[in-house]
C-alpha cells in the first residue's frame, strides 16, 4: 500500500504548475501521435468504485467496437479495497496500483495518455487540473465540481486542454444518445417554435448508505459514505439531477440569468445521510423570462418522475423521442437505433482523438454543474440571486483544508434557510495560477 499524504486546494495548485512542466511534453506527444492513428490507448482509472469501474468497462466496449488499442494500464483510489477489485477485474499490474489521497498524482505521472475520473466530486477540480497539466486526456465523470470555486477551476482547465489540444468527455451521456440528439437537432431547428418554459425533475427513492465503522476516522468515513456529504457530492441535487438541467440548458442553449429555491431535509434525518438535504424545488429564470421548474427528491415510498419537458410557442416536447403540438398530436417521433449511450460516449472521445480533433465537453459541463450548485445555494440560504454572482464573486471552497485520511473532520451542520447566509459567501480572491 502506498502512503497516504494530506492535501488542501492550494497546495494543490501550488504544486500543479510545477508538476506541468515535468510531464506536459510526454502527454501531449502522446496525444498528437493518435492523431496519426499511430499509437495506442494507455487508460488510468482514478476513483477504483462501481461508477469508476463501469466507465473503465464502456470505455473498453467503445475501443472494441471501434476496433483500437485500448488497454487499462494503472489504477488510483484512496482505499486499497477498491484498487484490489478493479486491479482483478482489469488484470492491471501491482507496480501500476496506487492508493491514498495523493494517488491519482502517482497514476499522472506514469505513461497513460487517457484518464477516467471517477471519484467522489469533491476532487474532481484537482484531479481534472492535474491531468491536462500534465497532458492527459480525460473522462470524467460528472458533476465536476462542488462549489463556485471549484466551477471556475474546471472552465480554466478546460480552456488549458483547449490549447493542448487534449480531449475531454463529461459523463452526461444523454448528449451522446442518439434519441435526445435528434430530437433537440430539432427543437434547435424551430419545430416547437421559441422555448417559453420547461420543467425537468429526478425524484425517486432512497440510495445506498455507509454506515460508519467502529475504527474509521471522519475523513475515510466521509469518503466512503460520499453521497451524504456536501463537500464531497455538492448534495443529490448536484451529484445527480446535473443530469436533468443539463437537457435543459442544452434544449434552451443558454444558462439561466438568476434562480430563487427551496429545499429541506425531511426523511433522512439520521446521522448517516451526513449534511445534505432530501428534496429541492428551483425555479430557474432563463434569458426572455423562460422560466424553468425543477424538483428533485430522494425519500422511500414517494413517486418517481425522471424526466425533462420543454414548451414552445408551436408545441412541446421531452427531449428525448418525441414533439408535440398543444393538442397533443404527435408531430415527429425518434424511431431510430438507440446505442448503449454510456459506451457511445466513450466512442466519441476515442474517436476524436484518434482522428486528431479532440472533442472538449468541460466548461459546458462545467456550467450545468453550476446551475445545480446555484439552486443548492438558493435552496441552503433561502435567497434569490443572479448567476452573474454565482459566476464571478461567490467565493465559496468547500474543500476541507490540509486533508489527511486519518483525520478529525467534524460534520458541518445542516444548513438553514434564513441562518446561511449569502453575505457568508466572500468574493473570491485574485489568485494566479500556480500561486
């Protein structure tokens, strides 16, 4: 087992720019040569649990149907339980398995040329801005971040990849399924005429939970039982309903301009589900007054509704298969093939670094990721505000300071509407890269 090291955002950042310049020329060489079809994929899982190790499997399946090399060559987490699933499932070598905090840094440094980031989200600005210094590709999955200091992080380093001209794929799969694509190709083309409201929602029960064991300290319990703690999953509004307002931004091809919300904690009460609520309602305020509901909940025993509805001034549509006119005559219907999008996903990143136009999802992915924090925010402090705000003054960092896997972390209280406050929410500060 390696040794686990303690790290914080900023020494993160401190050591990245330094990291870029030992391995940038090595990545991004191996990047130009798939270019040429001349060379294979050398793939690194980060984050070894069964999200990780599924992406690992589709990306596989994509490589064999598009008939390249691909192999998973090394593997990252903070637990070596996990290392050791993902190590016998995908035959990888001891030498190549690293774990503790600072593990996805070991995996970076070896000759993989492909990064799948699969932790809790938490880490996902530090592990993205690691990978493309170092000129990596990268899925990952989403959200991709947690906090409005997090968003910024990933658009910047989207931007880097950008000039690397590195691949990057998010893991919003319903822009990669054939059936939403066709069917927003046309709510962009006018069938439903100008978009004046939409609705989106994810509600349904209950997930899994960690419990704590006798001898885990905060830290690896936190981790372990991810889901229930903002710092880590940004709350289920943003860890899984990202998802649905991502169709939405898409459909509508904007961000919202502002947002007003409402949340609680009603069901999971219990020490185990951590800080994070069990129901949101957001009213989202696109440009031209488009006003868009989303719910979203997770309490046993209630109905569940996973979907997203866009309405137009000549009809409507679910965004993924079907548009109708306000009689609800059906105007046009997908009756086309619907391909495993979560392995399609992997086959367009593998394609378009191979034919040397890398696709690059990260600050729009980034930006869904801040709708759903933004409604969190609202929701948490009971307040209205503008994305502008969000965007460019919110200085929010939940990434704890110094984090060590035997750590003391104490449980953040839950928060309040009308006792969170935005003005607790400093500007962030002017910050170089690399300082």
């Amino acid at each position: 087992m390696r040794q686990d090291t303690g790290i914080s955002r900023r020494q993160f950042l401190q050591g990245s720019a330094a990291a870029a310049g030992t391995f940038a020329l090595g990545g991004l060489s191996a990047n130009l040569a798939f270019g040429k079809g001349s060379d294979a994929f050398k793939v690194g899982l980060i984050g070894c649990g069964g999200r990780g190790t599924g992406a690992a499997a589709d990306c596989l399946a994509a490589a064999a149907e598009l008939k390249v090399d691909l192999n998973i060559v090394a593997l990252a987490d903070a637990f070596a339980d996990r290392v050791k699933g993902a190590k016998d499932r995908f035959k990888v070598a001891d030498a190549r398995c690293f774990t503790g905090l600072d593990a996805y840094r070991k995996l970076i440094a070896t000759d993989v040329n492909l990064v799948i980031l699969a932790t809790p989200p938490g880490f996902r600005p530090l592990h993205f801005a690691e990978a493309v210094e170092a000129g990596k590709n990268v899925f990952m999955e989403k959200p991709v971040a947690v906090d409005p200091t997090g968003v910024r992080s990933v658009i910047e380093t989207s931007a880097l990849a950008d000039e690397k001209k590195l691949g990057v794929v998010a893991g919003t799969q319903r822009r990669h399924q054939a059936a939403y694509i066709e069917t927003i190709k046309r709510i962009h083309d006018g069938m439903i005429g100008e978009i004046v409201s939409a609705q989106c929602y994810w509600n349904q029960g209950g997930l899994w939970v960690h419990k704590r064991g006798p001898n885990e300290s905060d830290v690896a319990w936190q981790i372990r039982n991810w889901l229930y703690f903002v710092w880590l999953s940004g709350d289920h509004i943003v860890e899984q309903h990202v998802h649905n307002l991502d169709v939405i931004n898409w459909a509508v091809n904007a961000m919202p301009e502002r947002v007003v919300a409402m949340g609680g904690r009603q069901a999971r009460t219990a020490p185990e589900f951590g800080n994070i609520y069990d129901h949101f309602c957001v009213e989202f305020v696109y440009p031209k007054e488009c006003r868009t509901i989303s719910m979203c909940r997770q309490i046993d025993g209630a109905d569940n509704r996973v979907s997203e509805r866009v309405a137009g001034t000549k009809g409507v549509s679910d965004c993924c298969g079907t548009i109708k006119d306000h009689k609800d005559n059906v105007l046009w219907k997908y009756e086309g093939e619907n391909p495993n999008p979560y392995v399609v996903e992997h086959k367009d990143l593998l394609s378009s670094i191979r034919d040397g136009k890398p696709l690059n999802e990260g600050k729009r992915i980034a930006e869904s990721t801040m709708c759903a924090v933004m409604g969190r925010i609202s929701a948490y402090a009971g307040r209205e505000f503008a994305t502008e705000w969000a965007m460019k003054k919110c200085g929010l960092d939940l990434f704890p300071k110094d984090l060590k896997m035997d750590g003391q972390l104490p449980v953040e209280p839950v928060a309040r509407p009308g006792v969170t406050k935005l003005e607790d929410l400093k500007e962030p500060p002017k910050r170089k890269k690399g300082k």
